[in-house]
C-alpha cells in the first residue's frame, strides 16, 4: 500500500503512436483517492498540443503531459447505469 501511495497520480508517458487521424503521445495513470484505485490510459493528440516535431522529444512529452492534467482534471464522469447493461 506504501509504495502505491509513493506513485499515487501520477501520470506516466508510454510512447507516441501514429494512427491514421494523427500523432498521439500516450499516457496512463494510476491512483488511489477516496478508497477508489483507479487506473487510466490517456491519449493527446499533438497536433491540439501545438508542439512542432522539430522540437524536442522532452518539449513534446511535457506540453502534451499538460494537456492530459489539465483534461483529466476537470473530466465529469457518470455511472452508465445497470439499465444500461
């Protein structure tokens, strides 16, 4: 339990991908809040990031990083329901 609150929220940078609507720095996070772990994979594409890819790999995974904070952040999520299921 120590060292998952040691790593609590933070988020981690796995790679960059090219998919056939663009290039997307990828993400996940872990955390625990509340008695809630929760775990998250997280996508930015870079062309909403504003980074050129001439600069640098540590300027690209940073402003995208921010980005993915940012939105994660004020994220609203909702119980789909069990009528649902």
């Amino acid at each position: 339990m120590k060292e998952d609150l040691a790593h609590n929220n933070l988020i981690r940078f796995i790679n960059i991908a090219r998919r056939k609507d663009g290039l997307f720095a990828n993400f996940k996070v872990k955390g625990i809040k509340g008695g809630t772990t929760f775990s998250a994979s997280i996508s930015v594409d870079m062309a909403a990031a504003e980074v050129d890819l001439g600069d640098s790999l540590e300027k690209i995974i940073e402003e995208c990083a921010r980005i993915a904070v940012k939105e994660v952040k004020k994220a609203d999520f909702q119980f789909e329901g069990l009528s649902a299921v």
